[in-house]
C-alpha cells in the first residue's frame, strides 16, 4: 500500500522519491491516498461510450488514451468498448 515516511511532510512543497515524489501529481498538490489504498472512498469512473468510440475512431488521441486507461482499470464497459472499435481495426 501507499504510505509516507514518518520524516515527509504534506505542508512542503518539495517531496523527496522517499516521500512519495510523484504522489502530488497523482492525487493532487496535498498528496493524499490513492483510491485503492485501506481508508480511501472508491469512486467510479461514468463513461460516455458512445462518445468515446466516436472520438477513437475519428483519431483523438485523447479518447484513445482515455480508453486504455479504462481497459487497463478492468471497467466493466471496457469489454463493450472494445466490441465496438473492433471492426475498424486492421485491413
């Protein structure tokens, strides 16, 4: 799990790797918990599929990073997205 050193503080604006260096810029300048981590809410991700198979298959490279992000969290419509882009793929 996530965690920071007894030595970091979150009122600094320099965060050595120890302190969890990249951790303001996943989860905001405080440098709070993942979503993952024990005490933390879950949240979930609505998803406009429509919208989002639109814009992949028009080239934005935005919805397609989008799409990978939810293909790679395991999003229950990440199976339905891919059913939908499948047929524009390859010659």
């Amino acid at each position: 799990g996530w965690s920071s050193p007894d030595n970091c503080s979150r009122g600094t604006n320099e965060w050595p790797l120890e302190c969890g260096a990249l951790a303001p810029l996943w989860f905001g300048k405080s440098g709070g918990k993942p979503p993952h981590s024990k005490g933390a809410s879950a949240f979930t991700v609505t998803v406009d599929l429509q919208s989002l198979v639109d814009g992949i298959l028009a080239g934005q490279f935005r919805a397609l990073a989008r799409a990978v992000s939810l293909v790679e969290r395991e999003h229950p419509d990440s199976a339905r997205l891919l059913a939908e882009i499948y047929p524009a793929t390859g010659k």
